[in-house]
C-alpha cells in the first residue's frame, strides 16, 4: 500500500512544498515549513472530513438551546472537579501538563479508578510510555481496584480508533500526545506536525462521540507543555500540575477552561498511597509559628471561586553591592520595585541601599494586585525589625498616587480570615463591610499614610 502523500507547509506565509527547506522559497522564513498531510491541502477530497460535511449544520437560535446539566460526571477528586468548573463535561478534551514525576500519571489513574467504581463509567487508559505491568504496579502500589481498569498500550492513532470502536469508552487518557503518531505523516512522535494533526484529531473524534478526552503533556525546561501553541488552542481545557520536588504538594491549575473559571486551584498532597485531598489548603500556606517575627505578614488572595490564606516574607538587609538586589519568589519582580518607588514617594522611606527579598510560602504563585499591601507591610516590618500581630491580615492594592484601592470579593476574605481565627484586618476603604465581621476589627484605610498611622505597626 502506498504511503500517504506529504508536503511542508509554511507556519509564517501558508505556502507548501514538496520537500523540506530550512527556508520558506515564499516568505524567507528560516525553520518555518512544518510536514503536514497532503489532506489538509485540499480539505474537498479529505476522507477526514466527511464526518463534518455530510450533516450541513442548522442554524439555531440559543433560546431555544437547553443546557442539559446532567452532562458533567463526577470525577470522584473534589478537588480535580472544582478546578474542571464542577465536573467532566461530555465530548470535553482537557490538556494537564506538569514536570515530570509530578504525579500526572497517578491523578488520572486515580480519577478513573473512581469514575469506574461510583458511577460505572467505562474508561480507558492508553499508554505509550508504560507497559501494561508497569501499569499493574503502579494501582496496586496505590491501593485501586483492578477489576474494571481498562489498559491499553498503543502508540499508533489508528490502531488506537479502531480498539475505541470496538470498545467504545466515556471516558479516555492519552499518555501521551507527544508520544502518539499518525500513519498520515512521515515526522516522528513529538514533532509538531504530529502534535498537531494528533490532537486535531482526538478533538474530532471527542465531539463526534461524546466521549470525553485527558491528554497528558510534556513540558519544556521553560515549563510550557512542549509541542506547537495552538494544541491549547484546540483543547477545551489547559491544567497544569505543579509543585517542587522537594515538597509533598501538589497544585493543579486551570489557565483555559471554556467550562468554567479559569485560574482556580486544586491543592493535593502526595503521599505513599497516591494523591491525597487537601480540604483546608489555607492551613499548608502558614507557617504555624507561636513566636512573632519580623517581616511577615498573611494576605487573604483569591484563586478562582476560592479565598485562600498565605503568607508573605520579606528579608531587608544592608546591600554591600553598587546595585542592591531585587529577588522575588512567587510575585512579580517589576511590581516589586514599582512599590518601592510609592513607599520612597508617599512614606519617605528609602530603600535604595538595601537588598530586598520577597517570598511567598508555600510555591504559591500570586498575580493579583491585591497582594500589594501585604508586600510593603512586610518590607515595613523587615525593615523596622518590628513583628506584626499574628492575628492580623491585610489585602489591597496600592496607587501610584499612594491610594489604597479595594480588590474583589473583599467580604468573602474577611470570612476565611476569621474561620481561621484572625482578629484584625487591614483592608481598602471600599471593602470595609457593612455590618461588620464577628470578632474581628477591620481598620479601613484610605491611603498608604493611613496603614502607616495604624496601631498594629506600632
């Protein structure tokens, strides 16, 4: 039989040609013909494409569409489910990426351990990297049920489909994409035209049958999931697991969700036994010390619909360097310094000869600009060597003006501090609540000279 027929195709200009080029003979691009199949030249003559051309599509109005709720299955994870949006949506492809050794392998190993059990949900786990009995280990290791975990390893896409027609499951793993190659492209497995016309057509074959579709992802030592951008185009869900090596948590995160909110946080804790739930992930944040320290400070930020409580250190100490040093961990370094340019202006406080550390506990990553008041409390405190009250949190974003301007959701921050036992807040002016909150005392503020007047900074 003869080998499908292949061409190049420009990434910059959409020219093809027969043969690879360093350079575009269009556009002059260097590295830009990746090999794509002769198919997607002519998308008329495509065999792959008769699925979506033989039904025309009708035009509908979407009041007259009914949003059937009963389409999202229950992972089992609580917190994998919150972080899909409440579920795993029907004909849905998610992409979770994360370092390897992270614990991908064993979360989806896991979650369709449980999808098989409570709601007798029919899955299958494709492997490319591990052998069946490597597979085997690894469930007993965690304790799973054996009995109706399905494993099949294949690298080959059309071998694969034809097993799925056969079996026909709900619910699929893919481990993983770079691994999987396609008989219609003469690249090898991880290139970027197999990336691509693989994912393509796992998205197709995802929509067509309602199944639903985990991808698993490698990443680049730069810590984005390796292969062409537009592979989290085509997926409906981005997640990303993270986590330092040397720590026992785990954090998944959704920085694409088209059912659901985007960047909300799921928090587990490995263990010998798999990965564990953390139902309190505010707790794991703070340090827990009885003795009051200097240059620390908690904030109340929020990831997705979840307040979370952390804590932020600073470390100010005398530069003996012609530029003193500016380390960030957890926040942006730019932000940094634009915060220490407001407290020179609007507090008169000079730390152009200091080296200054900030650190979040925990590796948590924090993008909000409600963390600036907890940023310059903690340098304050660093700087002053005066502790703050360990009962005391603060949030709120600061001016450039030396405004203290409120963030979202500021009732519901206040609620977590006080479930954890916090007593005093430091909070934007417009966040102040109406009614109060029940054993705790809330100074609001208006402007950094304010915070600066405040008695818990003595």
């Amino acid at each position: 039989m003869a080998r499908p027929r292949v061409q190049y195709q420009c990434n910059e200009c959409g020219s093809s040609t027969g043969k690879w080029g360093g350079q575009c003979p269009d556009c002059n691009a260097w590295n830009s013909l990746i090999e794509v199949p002769a198919a997607y030249l002519n998308e008329a003559k495509s065999q792959r494409f008769r699925s979506h051309l033989a039904a025309p599509a009708e035009v509908r109005c979407l009041a007259d569409v009914q949003a059937d709720v009963t389409l999202r299955l229950a992972t089992g994870l609580s917190e994998l489910d919150r972080v899909l949006g409440g579920g795993l949506v029907q004909g849905s492809v998610i992409l979770i990426g994360g370092d390897p050794g992270i614990g991908k392998s064993t979360l989806l190993v896991q979650a369709l351990s449980s999808l098989t059990d409570s709601a007798a949900v029919k899955t299958l786990y494709v492997t490319g990297e591990e052998s069946i009995e490597q597979m085997g280990l690894r469930a007993r290791r965690l304790g799973l049920s054996l009995d109706k975990l399905r494993v099949l390893t294949e690298n080959q896409l059309e071998r694969i489909f034809s097993v799925l027609a056969k079996e026909q499951p709900q619910v699929i793993v893919i481990d993983s994409i770079q691994t999987s190659y396609s008989d219609s492209l003469q690249s090898a497995p991880g290139s970027v035209g197999q990336v691509r016309e693989c994912a393509a057509q796992w998205v197709r074959f995802a929509k067509q049958t309602n199944t639903s579709v985990f991808l698993v992802g490698h990443v680049t030592k730069e810590g984005a999931i390796a292969g062409p951008r537009v592979l989290e185009h085509m997926v409906d869900t981005v997640l990303y697991f993270e986590g330092d090596s040397d720590s026992r948590y785990r954090l998944i995160r959704a920085v694409k969700n088209r059912f659901g909110a985007v960047n909300e946080l799921g928090v587990f804790a490995m263990t010998d036994k798999g990965l564990r739930e953390v139902t309190n992930p505010s707790a794991i944040f703070l340090s827990g010390n009885d003795e009051d320290v200097s240059g620390s400070v908690v904030m109340v930020t929020r990831e997705g619909t979840r307040p979370l409580l952390v804590e932020v250190q600073a470390l100010v100490d005398s530069s003996h360097m012609n530029q003193p040093r500016r380390v960030t961990v957890g926040l942006e370094q730019n932000r940094l310094a634009m915060l220490l340019a407001v407290l020179h202006r609007h507090a008169g406080i000079a730390t152009f000869d200091q080296d200054i550390f900030v650190n979040v506990v925990g590796g948590v990553r924090i993008s909000e600009t409600g963390a600036d008041l907890a940023i310059l409390l903690s340098i304050l405190s660093s700087f002053r060597d005066r502790p703050l009250p360990r009962d005391l949190i603060v949030f709120g974003e600061v001016g450039l003006s030396g405004e203290i301007r409120p963030v979202q959701n500021g009732q519901e921050r206040l609620n977590e501090a006080a479930k954890h036992g916090f007593k005093q807040a430091i909070i934007p002016q417009a966040n102040k609540p109406k009614r109060g909150i029940k054993g705790m005392k809330i100074k609001a503020v208006r402007r950094l000279s304010d915070v600066l007047d405040s008695d818990a900074l003595i």
